[in-house]
C-alpha cells in the first residue's frame, strides 16, 4: 500500500471515528444505572433504573436477569415497583429449608409490546423467574444471604423513580 493511499486511509478511519463519537450522544435516548448485582456461577440478576428525559414517567425501574450472553428484563413504573417490594418482603417471611418452593405472587408487564412476566417464590432463598413472548425466560435464586442488599437496591430504585 503506498504512502499516500495509506494516508488517505487513516484520513477516512479518523473522520469516521469522529462522526461516531459526535453522533453517539444524539443516537442514546437513555440512561441505564445499574443498581445492584447479585451473581451466581453464569446467572445474574440486576436491580437497576432507566432514565429517558423526553419520557413521562422519564424514570423506571428495571429487574434483569441474564444467564451468559441471554438477557431478559422486567420494567417497573412506581406503583409496580412497590408491589415487586412487597412481594420480595412476603417471600423472604415464606422462605423454607429443602428444595421446596412455593409460589408468592406474579407480576405482568405493563405498557410495553413483550409483555414480561414475573414468578416470584420462596424456598431456600428467593426464585425470580421471568419469561416474555420474545424473550428468553430465566431464573435466578437470590440467596438468603442477598436479602437484605436486594431489598435494600428495591428501596434506592423506588427512592429514584419518586423522585420525578
């Protein structure tokens, strides 16, 4: 490659680059704060909050789950986000030894064209488990020792999303 063709290259590469990082920030409607995570071998699961200004509500809760590079997500406006509170609360009362579990509630994703859907039960620890049309569907076992930092995380979101 002569000189000048790898000069001109470079020229194109830098122009391109610039574009990019001039266009980014007009290309991202939103923000994503992850809260808290909580891991176990390849399965986690996120307490986190979104923001979209342009939005009303521009601020919402967010349950994910992801098991290696497969996602799934649950989001929340306000109200919800308290009966995903009291949910968790009931289920770490219900918690049991053994590997029986019992089924505490569900939660049906509101306002959105991939209705999620959530399955929260308690056994030895607490079972989230969250399936949609498109979507994967996922499980996490919040450990009992987790409780605590989880409700905790549910306590800051719903803090954030009131705050609007």
């Amino acid at each position: 490659m002569s000189q000048l063709s790898r000069r001109f290259s470079c020229g194109l590469l830098v122009v391109a680059a610039s574009l990019a990082l001039l266009a980014s920030p007009l290309l991202a409607k939103g923000t994503l704060d992850i809260i808290e995570k909580f891991q176990q071998a390849d399965t986690e699961l996120d307490v986190a909050t979104y923001t979209e200004p342009d939005k009303q509500p521009s601020r919402i809760g967010l349950l994910g789950l992801k098991l290696g590079t497969v996602r799934n997500s649950f989001a929340y406006n306000l109200d919800e986000w308290q009966t995903l509170i009291d949910l968790t609360a009931k289920a770490a009362k219900a918690q049991s030894g053994g590997g029986n579990w019992t089924v505490i509630g569900a939660m049906t994703e509101k306002g959105t064209t991939d209705v999620s859907h959530l399955v929260i039960a308690a056994g030895p620890g607490i079972r989230f488990a969250l399936n949609s049309p498109a979507g994967a569907s996922l499980t996490y076992v919040l450990a009992s020792g987790d409780i605590p930092r989880f409700e905790q995380a549910l306590g800051r979101v719903k803090a954030f999303v009131a705050a609007q």
